[in-house]
C-alpha cells in the first residue's frame, strides 16, 4: 500500500493523464510486463492516475481476487455474460467493454506485477510535447480532413470514416462499422483518445493500424477535432437525408433499368430456335 | 501494286459426301478440350438448311461482317471503336450455346455398371457444360438428319430471294435434294474478327495470310464473335478466351495439309497460294453489290506476270512461294479458269476460302426413244425395261438444265455471288461443259459436234477441259495441296535476334537439366 501512495505522489497526476505508450525503459525482469501495460493497456488505464475509458488499476490486485483477473482480462465478455456480478457492474459502469487479450497467465501476472509496483520501472512517463500544444483552427480543420480522408495518413493508413462517425455539418454519412465519435472525447477525454490512436487496443482497428500508423502530428490533429467535434456538437446540424437517400436510389435504380431496357431493346435474348426448343418434349 | 502472299482453299462442292471426316479430324486435334466442345472449326452444313450456329447467314440476328455507310466505305455492322465502345460489356447480338448447340456426351458407363432391373440400361445424353442429363435440342449438323422439316430446311436465309413457287418446287418430292457445305474460317483478305478485336488479340500473319487469335493477349470481349458473319470465332468458356481455325497452321509450316483436307474423303479440298494486291482491298470490300465478285478476283493477280513478281519479290514475298503461287491449284479454279466463288462475298470480308458451287444432281430430260430393234437385238435372258423411255442426263438441249437446276439459280446466287445469277451460271455451264465433253471422250454418246460447240460457247479448250477435269478428279495430293514452304527463320529473325543465343547452349534448354549447367 505504501509503494502505491508513494507511486501517487511520485507520479504528477496531470502527467499521468497524459500517459501513454511510450516505449518504456524498464529494469530486464520487468521489461515484459512494464512494455505490455505501456503499449496496451495504458491507452484505456492509468496506475493511480484516475479512470480514463477503464478504471484506475491502482490496487486492483488487491481489490480483486488473482483468479478473477486472470479471467477478466483474457476475456471480459466472457465473465459479464456468465453473469459475475463485478463484471456486470463494472460494465455497467463504464460503457465500454474490454477487449479480449490472448495473453498467457505468466504474461498477465506480469502485468498485474508492474501494476501492483504501481507502475515503477517504466511507468509510463508524459509523452509528446504536441500533446501539451494548444489546438488552433488550422489543427481541427486537418484532423477533418485525416477524418474524411481528404488528406490521406502518412502511413496510408485507411481514413476514420471508413467505420466511424461524427456529428458534424462537415461530415456526411461516416461508417457505422465502429462507435459514433461525436461525444469520445467528453467521455475518454483528450489522453484516452491519443492512446487510443497511438495504440488500439481494440483488434480491428489494431489490425487496420499495424502496419500503418498514424503519426504523432496526425494524431494531434484527429484529437482537435474531436475535441471540437465534441464541444460544438449542440450548433451541428447536418442534413439527415433519412428515407429519401432510400427512395432516390430507388428512383435511380428504376431510371438506370429503363434506360437499359431502352438502350439494349434490340438484344437479342432467345436462340434462334427458341420456338421449336419451346414445343419440344422434355424428360422428366 | 503491293503484292501479298494468301494461302487460299479451294472447296469443290460437288465432291462433297458429307462424311464429317474432316470435322472429326479437326476435333480430335484441336478442339477435343474442356470449353471447346461445342466449337466446330470445322463444319459441314447440309443446304438448304439453317447451318451452325442457326441461321448464322441472317445478319439481321447476328450483325456481323461490314456493309456500306453513306460515304461508300464500310463499317462494321454489330461492332467497330463507337458500338463496340458502347456494347462492350453488354454484347446485344451475341449467339448464344442453344444457338450452336449445347454440348452432350453420353453416359455410357451406365450400360455396363447399371445393376440388374427389368429394363435395358440405357446410355442417357449428358451435358458436358452441365455434367447433368439433357434432352439433346441440338446438334453441330441438325439440319442432317431434319432437313425436310419446316423448322430448318425450309429457315434456309438464303430461301428469302426466292419466289414463293420457287421455294414449293424445292421441297416438291420428285426435286427434292440437297448439298453440303463444308465450312471453315475464310482467312479473309478484310477480316471482321481482325478489324473488331478491342484488344488488338487477332492478327493476319504476314507470311501467308492466316488469322490468329493470340492467346495471351486476348481479353474475352468476344467481339470477334459478333463481328466474323461467318460465326467462324468461337469464345472458350473455360479458359475465357476465343478461339478460332488455326489452319493447322504448325502442319503447313511443316508442309502437311491441314488435318481436315488431308482426310477429306471426297478429296474436295485443294490449297494453294495466291498473290493479290493488297492496294486493291478497299475497291473490293467497298464495291457495289453487283461487283463483289468481280473486284474480288480482280484483286488476284498473276503470279507469272513479270511485274507482279517482282512487286513481290520487293515486298518480300520468298521465291519459293512465287513458285506455289504458280503451281496453285487455287490459282487455277479461282482464277484461270474461274470456276470457284467466294461464300457470301456481300459480307464484305474479302473471304480467301473459294466454293465450286454444285452443279449435281444433274436434271435429266425423259424422252421418248424407238429402240424396239435393240431390245430384239439382246440376248433372250437379258432384263428388257417394257417402256422405251430414255433417261437422258446427257442433255440435248443443252444450257436448259442449267437454268432448272435442283438448286435454282437464285438460291446459290444468294450464297455464293451476292445476287448475281449470272456469275452463278456461268461457272455451271463450264462444269456441265466438262461434264459433255468427259462423256463425249470415254462414254462417246455425245456427238463431237455438240461437245465443240460446248466448250465454244463457255470459252473452254479442249486442254483446259482436260485441266479442269484433271485436277477435279485425278489430281493427288502433291497436286492438290500446294504448300510453300514456311521460312519460319525468317519470320523467327524478325521477333528476336539470332545473335543472342550464339555461343549459349546450342539449341537452348526447355527446362534445364536436374544435373545442372
Ligand atoms: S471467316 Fe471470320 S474468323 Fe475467319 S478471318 Fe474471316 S472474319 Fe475472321
Ligand atoms: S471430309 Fe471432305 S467429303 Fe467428307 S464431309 Fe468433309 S469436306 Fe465433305
């Protein structure tokens, strides 16, 4: 308990707010555990710096049994819906459910190890002088862009609208693959959002990024634009096109056939012999 | 002038037994394959009849070869850069299988593995697109066994120009007959296949004319099919490429005659090459319907004028195949003694494939004869016929069978001369004129005088007589297949440089050798 008070006082709350995946430069028996909290699970928790998208993990080895966590943490789904009670509650509480990880329980004790030292030994440490920049007009208006894929990714990673949404008069019809985004950055708060896109913990986006990340400016800019997106959500109206998007593509549709029909009106559809083939006798 | 070299063929029609040797030949050799069973590059159609695919001769259904636009050229009737452009993925005058035929094999396994019952097993026709038991709807020579039928013979195209009574006396018992047309791919002079092609897939080979389609570089568009009036380019639904006759071209760079002459029964096929101007091409494939023909041999010149051969020879034309230009039989029917027409020339793809068209079954005349002395003159056991009614195909009055021939004029006209019946018979009365003057020679029941006054009247000499009926009958293969040697090192120098592989490994390595190099 004393080395989890002395990691809160030794760790700057705002810095830790900003925590993210920063390679940490571990002591070697640690390195594993230490690496694995700072490029994963940091992106959604802190050690002792408060609830970011998950709760704050400062003591959670004692708050929670080994084995639960060990459960947990392979797969928290898998625990909600046998109907734990603490799985359910905290679901409940934080809205978001936790990805599946497929670590070994050697690995996860290792992690729970670095977190029960409080993050000693590679805690992550304030990242990214660009994190601390002030946005300005110019930063929102390219993370729009990096949105909508205007502008490609650096690293040419796929656009965010590809799966994602945003409420914004900009904006016209994001995927509805992934979670809406107006209002991720109220909830995660600018941190959670950068870790996440340093980082994704979740396995889709993770895939779609791993070969291909975004870059600290880029990632800067998709932050500002959140963070606008979330902050002028009231004064956003963006046309909603509801059933008549439907009913025009239908139009459309039928448009395009007749105008086949018309085009393709000579084509010649039966073989020559189609009227003897027709009253031939068939087999049975 | 811009002489060229085409190796030409040459089918006599009346020679014809419609054995499908030569169909069979060219299957098992080049289209004995998965996709490729319904392609017959080799056909033969019985006539009148509606042919494969059907009715193929109505380009109205099938919109293929050139016709004239406004200006006087030609264009394109169902593809080309604007239609072609436009129905590039959608092709509205395509045939389709039911229109060739869908192809079937049967199931004979069943015969001999059928476990016991109380019926015959049965070998049931089984679709070789499908796999799954079909009612045979069609055949690659339906008209063969249904010719009688309204539904094909009486659909022959070229029944259109005729007078309704003209088309009843066709199909009346006692005039009834029919012909066969064998057909391959023309190697036209003004190919639609060559001209419609979006991927630039098909070429004439400059050596000696023959259309190929090139494997790799062909992108299933099937415009050649649309676009050849003879429906003679067929597309591969397995390996999704079109595929066409070939003209056995590996064999005649190796001097053998394609497969399908060189089994040909009938020995109706003769090949051959000869020299046209290629300046001449337009005026052929643009003339006016009543010149077709007559453009379109004037396109052929002769290979023994001084200043062809030597237009040739600047334009590259090897003096070997100067030599079998001269020897061509092709040469000969088509041109010399112009017996031979190209099959529908109104198409306007300058077709290189020549037909003799047939005179037989000859009208015979029955007239009454007095041969009372000769029956008593006959030995007592000898059969006597109680009429005395002569069955004469000898044919006194001459030039009248012509015009009633079995076929009327108009209706082989309309085959094999765009309309004109004139060029239509005056082959007719030189095969009839060979005809007398044979039987003037070894049957002996024509007078000299009527035999001379034949040969007069269609501008025949005894010799050439003798030379038509030589070749018609007599000639062997040396004579009939005139084949000039292929040069293939020259043509192999153009595409790439004998000098690279000098001082390599001899003649190369196909694979190399597990022992290494
Ligand atoms: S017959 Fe048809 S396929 Fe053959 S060359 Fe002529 S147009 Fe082409
Ligand atoms: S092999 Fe000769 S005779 Fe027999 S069908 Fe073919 S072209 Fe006619």
């Amino acid at each position: 308990m004393s080395r989890l008070l002395l990691a809160r006082l030794t760790v700057p709350a705002l810095a830790a707010l900003f925590a993210v995946w920063s390679p940490p430069v571990a002591p070697a028996g640690a390195a594993t555990g230490a690496e694995t909290f700072g490029s994963v699970c940091a992106a959604c928790h802190t050690i002792g710096g408060g609830k970011r998208v998950g709760p704050d993990l400062a003591g959670v080895n004692d708050r929670r049994p080994a084995e639960w966590l060990l459960k947990f943490i392979r797969s928290s789904q898998a625990l909600v819906e046998s109907g734990d009670p603490v799985a359910v509650a905290l679901f409940a509480e934080h809205k978001v459910a936790m990805p599946d990880f497929p670590y070994s329980d050697s690995e996860i004790r290792e992690i729970l190890e670095f977190v029960k030292r409080g993050g000693a030994g590679g805690a992550a440490q304030p990242p990214a002088a660009a994190a601390l920049r002030t946005t300005t007009p110019e930063d929102v208006r390219k993370g729009l862009e990096l949105f909508q894929g205007t502008l490609r990714f650096a690293n040419r990673g796929p656009a965010c609208n590809s799966c994602h949404h945003v409420n914004n008069d900009a904006v016209i019809g994001g995927g509805i693959l992934a979670k809406e985004l107006t209002t991720v950055f109220g909830q995660m708060g600018g941190p959670g959002v950068q870790a996440i896109l340093g980082k994704p913990p979740f396995p889709v986006m993770d895939q779609a990024f791993a070969s291909r990340p975004l870059t600290e400016d880029e990632i800067f800019a998709l932050v500002a634009f959140l963070q606008d997106a979330d902050q002028h959500q009231q004064f956003q109206k963006p046309r909603d096109y509801g059933f008549k998007l439907f009913t025009s593509g239908l139009a459309g549709l039928v448009f395009l056939l007749a105008l086949y029909g018309l085009f393709w009106r000579r084509r010649k559809v039966h073989p020559v012999n189609h009227a003897i083939f027709a009253r031939q006798v068939r087999t049975q | 002038m811009d002489i060229r070299a085409q190796i030409s063929m040459v089918f006599h029609l009346d020679k014809c037994i419609g054995c499908h040797t030569c169909s069979v030949a060219c299957k098992n050799i080049w289209t004995d394959r998965k996709g490729a069973e319904y392609q017959w590059w080799n056909n033969v159609e019985t006539k009148p009849g509606t042919g494969y695919p059907g009715r193929w001769e109505d380009q109205e259904i099938y919109k293929g070869g050139w016709q004239r636009d406004t200006n006087g050229g030609i264009q394109l009737k169902g593809a080309g850069k604007k239609k072609g452009l436009i129905n590039i993925f959608h092709n509205p005058n395509f045939p389709t299988v039911e229109d060739y035929y869908e192809p079937f094999t049967y199931d004979y396994l069943n015969l001999v593995e059928a476990p016991a019952g109380d019926d015959q097993p049965t070998a049931r026709p089984v679709s070789l697109i499908t796999g799954e038991p079909i009612d045979v709807k069609m055949g690659p020579n339906w008209d063969d066994d249904l010719g009688g039928t309204p539904d094909y013979a009486r659909n022959d195209p070229n029944l259109e120009k005729l007078s309704p009574a003209e088309r009843e006396a066709m199909f009346q018992l006692e005039r009834m007959a029919f012909f066969y047309l064998p057909r391959i791919c023309n190697h036209c002079l003004n190919p639609g296949c060559v001209a419609s092609c979006p991927s630039g897939a098909i070429y004439k080979r400059g050596e000696d004319g023959i259309v190929l389609i090139n494997q790799k570089v062909c992108r299933a568009w099937r415009m050649c099919v649309t676009a050849c009036p003879y429906k003679k380019a067929y597309y591969n639904w397995y390996t999704g490429k079109s595929e066409k006759c070939i003209l056995c071209y590996p064999r005649l760079e190796a001097g053998l005659a394609p497969a399908c002459m060189h089994s040909c029964v009938g020995r109706i096929r003769y090949i051959g090459v000869l020299l046209y101007d290629a300046e001449r091409i337009q005026a052929a494939a643009s003339a006016a319907d009543a010149d077709l023909v007559a453009r379109h041999l004037d396109m052929l010149v002769d290979p023994f004028d001084e200043e062809v051969i030597a237009a040739a020879q600047k334009n590259g034309v090897p003096d070997s195949t100067i030599k079998a230009a001269q020897d061509s039989p092709t040469y000969r029917f088509v041109k010399e003694w112009r017996l031979a027409l190209p099959l529908h020339p109104e198409f306007r793809t300058l077709p290189m494939l020549f037909y003799v068209p047939p005179l037989l079954p000859v009208v015979a005349s029955v007239r009454e004869v007095a041969d009372e002395q000769k029956k008593k003159s006959l030995n007592e056991i000898s059969k006597v016929w109680p009429d005395n009614w002569l069955y004469d195909t000898s044919t006194e009055e001459l030039w009248g069978t012509v015009e009633q021939v079995r076929f009327p004029l108009q209706y082989l006209a309309s085959l094999f001369s765009a309309g004109d019946t004139g060029a239509v018979a005056a082959r007719l009365k030189k095969l009839m004129a060979v005809r007398i003057f044979r039987r003037f020679k070894t049957v002996g029941d024509v007078s000299e005088e009527i035999m001379t006054k034949v040969l007069a009247d269609t501008g025949l000499t005894q010799e050439t007589a003798e030379a038509i009926f030589r070749l018609t009958a007599l000639a062997k293969f040396n004579e009939r297949f005139v084949i000039p040697p292929a040069h293939r090192e020259q043509a192999l120098e153009m595409l790439e440089f004998t000098g690279d592989a000098r001082g390599s490994t001899g003649f190369g390595f196909r694979e190399r050798p597990a022992r290494g190099l």
